[in-house]
C-alpha cells in the first residue's frame, strides 16, 4: 500500500475541515444504536443551528425505501441535481445547486468527514462511491457553513456516514431479492463492553442489470464491501476522556456498464435496448480504506485528529471510437467518438463516405471495415492521503458564548494512466480482436496535488443571534507528466525513461476563502438564516486556466417543532469564472485533461422543504414530506468556440441543471406496518449550452412504493417496487446517446435484529 504510513508521517500535520458537532446516537438501518460519531451538522436539531441550509437524511429515511441508489436517496433534498447514466447510482453525476454534475467532482465528497474521491485535488471525478445500501446517514451542507468543507465550496458538501460501533451487543442482516436475478445482503454485528467496542459489516450485491444487449449477455454488477471497526476508549466520566477508533474498509466492483447510449430512433423502439458493440465494456474496481482516529476532550476543550489512507484501482474496459473505412493497427486508429456517431444518426448526417443509414447499421450489428472499432482499457490508479487536526473549544466572554474552530489539513493525492487501445471487427454483430495494441498507447500518465488547508470559525451565541465568520486558506500544488505514447515518437508507450517523456506542466493556486453566516431565532420554533461566502473549486494542473471562483449568497427561514417542519431559502451563485475539465465521460470532442474557461455565469434558485406528521385514529399516522428546487442557471457572456463548452451565447443555460425539481413522499404507519409512497419530477433540461436538436432530454416522473411488515420483535417483512409506472424516459444522453431511467424492479426482503 505504498508504505502509507510512512508517506503520511513525512507529509506532516494537516486536517479535515468537518464542522463537528456534538453526535446523536446515530441507527444503522434504523436499528442499532452507536456510540457518537464524527458529522458535519451533528444532531438533527442542530439543523436549526447551521447558519447554511443543511439536510439530513437519517437511517429511517434510509431504510425507508430501502434504497441503495444515492440518486434515488438525495432527490429529498432540494438543491441537488442528477444525471442519470447507469440508473444504479454506481458513479453519481451530483449537483449542488447548480454546480457541473459530471461525476460529483464539484462537490465536496466525504465519508465519516474524509475525502473520499479517489483523488479530489488531482483527478476529482467520482469513479468510485460508498455504496449507499451500507450507510447510516447522509448530510448536505450548503451556504457559508460549506467553507469548511474544501476543497469546493461554490455549492456544498455530502457526508456519507457508515455504521456506527452500537452501544450493546447486537446487529442486522438486511436481505433483499428481486427482478432481474438482484439481490443485496447487508449484515453488520458488535458490541461495546467497558473500554472497547468493535463491529464488522459487509454489503453484497448482485444483478443481471435491467438493459439487455443485442447479443444477449447481462448488463448488471457485482459489488462487495467489507468493513471492520475497533474503539477503545477511557472512562467518559474522566477529567481527560481518549478515544481511539480504527477503520478498515475494502469494497470491489465488476459491473458491465458503458458509456454507449442509444440514438433517438432506437431509444423509441427499445429504451432498454444496448447495441451490440457494447457487449465487451465492464468495469472492474478496488477500494481500499485505513482510518485511525482520536478524539482527547477536557471540559469544553477538543482535539480531533485523523489520518487516513484511500486506494482505487480501476480498469473500465470499453468502447471508445468508430474509423468509418477502419485502420491496419490500433496504433493508426484515427476515428471518432461514439457522440459524433450517434448525433450523426440522429440527424441524418453522413460522416465521410458512411451516410446515416449506414452507421445506423454500424449500430445494429451491420459488419464494418477491418480494425474499425476501437475498444480502450482505461486502466487508472489513485490514492490520497491526509492528516488532519480540529480543535475545538468553548468560551465565555464578552457575554457572548464562543465555539470556536482551527483546523489544519495536509493532503496528497496521485492518479497515473497506463491505457491501452485496442482493435475490433464487427462481423455478425460480434466483436472480433483486429490489434491488440501496445501498452500505453492510450495515455501514460500521472498527475500529482499537494495541498495545504488551514481553517478558522467562530459560532458566537448572544441573545437571539448566532453569528459564525469564517476564513479558509488553500495551498495548492498540482502537476503532471506525459509520456510519449504517439506513433513514429516512440517505439514503447509504455516507456516512463526520462528520454520518453512528452511534456510536463504545473499549476499552483493559493486562496482565501472568507465566509459569514448568522441565525436568528424568532421564537423556540422559528428562525432566520442566511449569509455570504466565496466559492471556490480547486483547478486543474492545466496552465493558464485560473481556479473556478463565485460569490455565494443565501437567505432563509425555518420552522421545526416535533410533528412538522419547513425550511425556504433563496441562494444566489455568481461566478466570476466557470471552469469546465474534460474527461471522456462528458462525451465531448476534447483532450482529457484539458480545462477551459467559462467565464461568468449565474445561478439563482428556490429551495423548499416541509415536513409534516399527522396524527389519525386507531394509532395510524401519515408522514409527509415535500421537497421543491427551482433554479435559473445560464452563461453571463459569449464564450468563442471551444471543444468542452462549445459556441456559447449568454443566456445559455448550464447543462444538466433543471429548472424545476420536486419530491413528494406520503406514508401511512401502523404498530407494526407501514406503506409509503413516493413522487419525483425533474423537468427536462439541456446538455449542452446550445441546447440544439437532440441536446436536451426529456422531463420524468417516477413512483416508488415501499412497505414493511414486522412479525415479531426480530422479524421485519419488506417490499419495495421502484418506478411503478415504467416510465421510460430520455434522462441522459452522455458520453454517447439517449439513456434510460431504470426499468420498474419489485424487491422482497426480510430484515432481523440480532
């Protein structure tokens, strides 16, 4: 694993910027109740002391559904957006509001307050996430309170929380069994007794997928996770109470997910449909975290310190490129993306001598020229490591009461790229190897971030006022280094010889990111809040491109007492500089790396949130809960030409950003059952700025159903069904053509407390 350990200690004190409250007694999967852990709001009720707007979705609301797609999860909370790809939540594409959703780079991920992106600094896209069917809890932090969760602060934070050490001896195992041969087991057990406490926990999870290839093989995954904690603490009555937790996490994924769509017409006829030239894609990856924890309080006094280590190898092996009259090697291979093919199709265009119906046969399993197709194995590697330190402590002065924060944080991260592209034939709608190709042929790479980040906050409490001022400080250094991969330049891309390198290049960024945030309580049940910060998102290495930056505002208002809720805010993001990173899933014609400047933009939204309990006869009660999200989000100046934003106007809309959003969920609860039901709408939205013919998709609604009946004091009896109406809707249409959402799944399950 690197030598870790050794890695960290060099790197010197640093820390993790988690506002961290006092912890409730936290339920995994609404069972088992654990020792406090580490969050970035604290309890519920300190919601109505987050001077941001702040949600929590708690391990009822978890359980409720018995989700394990974050994208289904998250649409309670207004203000985030999401681009469906896969319809697993496999690698969510989040917004915060109105942040670019590509792979949740520009959001602040974390899990148990740590970084959990596979590189956030260097390479942030998202290519690996908790699996959500294992969590306890999930928070989004928005508004000032965001700062001090870097590196990006223009929309906000998700903290996805695991299972908690339970306070006694006990456990679940959460079995579930469905459509298209899935099913997923969750099982966790432990216990605390005197100074110790420990658990153990795995996820599995397993499908055929709900696509079907024109060849006839599964589109699904197989997922595997495996966690083991370990506490020991001194006596929580001592003047000095330790902690000491230890966290041991390893997850892999094999699923045969791709990044071809379907053109328009095919998406009418079949939504369901995978072409052929599909059939080999499959992604194959390991995860692997180690977390060492210590918490030393006395009095009002508290330190905090993490150190932490994550690895992700991946290899997504797929299709990538289409040579009309085919190439004698892959090393030759001059083509173009499968975007270009299918918008081709879509609009009756010829590329080169293949007119539209011929590559709409290419499409259907039609032969094509030798070594046409080229297939890439996108083999990557990251990890990041960290320390960090929070001291935390009250004070009374001024009469006034103090918390006040100070954080350090040194992080490292790496990505390195050692691809391969091969060739295929299409005969007989199989895929055939032309040319295997050379290693490195397709990048041979790495990029490496050093980052420094240092905090201070101050909760000040005086009468009616909360008032929480805030400065972050960013020391950013990133660079990378190519190696010559290109034919008649090198006679071994996989060559990393100092003779070999094609070109190096550097970036480094220092910022102060200051922020106000304030509370006002009108009563025990009402307040105010709101305030100002800076947004920023940690750039990339390329040179000349300057770090993306905004001002941030925010105003609201809450009412909270114990059977009803409602929280209304208005946010304003003005950006001084958007900035758009190309990868080869934004499915746009660019060099991977390669960042660009989008100038100014605006976003402006609504976010309302209720929720209320009703009381019936006969012990029944009707929970509801309603989310709505409004947001106008457009370019604020003509952009020239470029190959990630395209020819920009302003006034575009920034894609993937929906203007409407809504999410209603009803319930009816008994004793010892309950039926819920719940509604999501997201209007149709743009996924380029020019928004020309087929660049939008198409507006959707979709039901889930869910119940649960409890036999005994152990025993719980569940099912679930999810798009109840089948709706079968253009959600997506990157990296390459229309997608679907995913198709109605009825679910069985049992759950038992141990």
């Amino acid at each position: 694993m690197r030598y870790w350990l050794l890695i960290m200690l060099a790197g010197g004190p640093l820390t993790a910027f988690a506002q961290q409250g006092a912890a409730e007694d936290q339920e995994a999967d609404g069972e088992v109740k654990s020792l406090p852990e580490i969050t970035i709001i604290g309890r519920r009720g300190d919601i109505q002391r987050v001077p941001g707007a702040a949600t929590v979705i708690d391990g009822e609301g978890i359980v409720l559904f018995n989700q394990s797609d974050i994208q289904r999860m998250i649409r309670q909370v207004p203000g985030v957006s999401v681009q469906i790809e896969d319809g697993y939540g496999l690698r969510p594409n989040l917004s915060i509001r109105g942040t670019p959703t590509e792979r949740s780079a520009r959001i602040t991920l974390l899990e148990d307050g740590i970084p959990i992106a596979p590189a956030p600094y260097a390479a942030p896209a998202a290519y690996y996430f908790p699996t959500t069917g294992r969590l306890a809890r999930v928070e989004v932090l928005k508004g000032p309170a965001a700062i001090t969760e870097g590196p990006y602060t223009v929309g906000g934070a998700v903290n996805l929380l695991s299972t908690a050490i339970p306070t006694e001896k006990g456990g679940l195992i959460n079995l579930q069994a469905g459509e298209d041969a899935t099913w997923r087991l969750h099982a966790h057990y432990g216990e605390t007794s005197d100074a110790f406490g420990w658990l153990v926990e795995t996820h599995q999870w397993q499908s055929d997928g709900f696509q079907a290839l024109d060849t006839g093989a599964d589109t699904g995954l197989e997922k595997e996770d495996y966690l083991v904690k370990l506490r020991y603490a001194t006596d929580a009555s001592a003047a000095v109470y330790n902690q000491f937790d230890l966290k041991l996490h390893y997850a892999s994924e094999n699923s045969d997910q791709s990044y071809l769509g379907l053109a328009d017409v095919d998406f009418e006829a079949d939504p369901l449909r995978r072409y052929g030239l599909s059939t080999l894609d499959n992604i194959d990856t390991k995860h692997s975290q180690v977390l060492l924890r210590h918490l030393l309080r006395r009095g009002r006094f508290e330190m905090r310190s993490s150190l932490y280590y994550n690895e992700f190898e991946r290899d997504w092996f797929k299709t990538e490129a289409f040579d009309v009259t085919g190439s004698p090697n892959a090393e030759s291979f001059n083509g173009l993306s499968w975007f270009q093919v299918v918008q081709a199709v879509n609009r009756g265009q010829a590329i080169g001598p293949a007119s539209a119906e011929v590559l709409r046969g290419i499409l259907n399993g039609d032969d094509t020229d030798d070594g046409a197709i080229q297939i890439r194995s996108n083999a990557r590697e990251y990890y990041s490591t960290g320390i960090e330190i929070d001291l935390g402590w009250g004070i009374s002065a001024g009469g006034a009461e103090h918390e006040l924060s100070v954080g350090v944080r040194r992080h490292r991260d790496h990505e390195e790229r050692l691809q391969r592209n091969s060739t295929y034939t299409q005969v007989d709608g199989l895929l055939v190897l032309d040319d295997l190709g050379l290693l490195g042929n397709a990048g041979n790479a790495e990029q490496d971030a050093d980052a420094w980040a240092f905090w201070v906050r101050n909760d000040i409490d005086f009468g009616r006022w909360q008032l929480s001022p805030g400065i972050r400080y960013e020391i950013i250094d990133q660079e990378r280094t190519r190696w010559e991969t290109r034919p008649g330049e090198t006679v071994n891309p996989a060559s990393r010889a100092a003779d070999n390198i094609r070109d190096q290049r550097s970036n480094d960024v220092e910022v102060v990111i200051p922020g106000v945030g304030f509370v006002y309580d009108f009563s025990t049940s009402w307040s105010a809040y709101g305030g100002v910060h800076k947004g920023f998102s940690a750039p990339s290495n390329a040179p000349r491109v300057d770090e993306e930056e905004s001002w941030n505002y925010e105003l609201g208002a809450r009412f909270d007492n114990r059977r009803a809720s409602l929280d209304v805010g208005f946010f304003l993001t003005d950006y001084d500089n958007l900035v758009g990173t190309c990868t080869a899933s934004s499915g746009v014609d660019c060099e991977v790396g390669d960042a660009f400047n989008g100038d100014a933009a605006t976003v402006a939204g609504l976010e309302v949130s209720v929720t209320r309990e009703f009381l019936l006869g006969n012990n029944l009660t009707v929970p509801l809960r309603i989310a709505y999200t409004f947001i106008d989000a457009e370019f604020d100046s003509d952009i020239a030409d470029t190959s990630f934003f395209g020819d920009v106007r302003a006034g575009d809309p920034l894609p993937y950003i929906p203007e409407h959003q809504a999410f209603v969920s009803l319930g009816v609860e008994s004793v010892r059952w309950g039926i819920y039901a719940s509604l999501n709408f997201v209007d149709d939205t743009c996924v380029r700025a020019s928004c020309g013919p087929f660049e939008r998709t198409e507006s959707s609604s979709l039901i889930d159903l869910s119940a649960s009946y409890v036999l005994g004091q152990r025993l719980t009896l569940t099912a679930s069904v999810e798009n109840l109406g089948d709706a079968a809707d253009i959600v997506g249409r990157t990296p390459y053509g229309a997608r679907p959402n995913k198709s109605r799944t009825t679910m069985l399950g049992i759950r038992f407390r141990l």
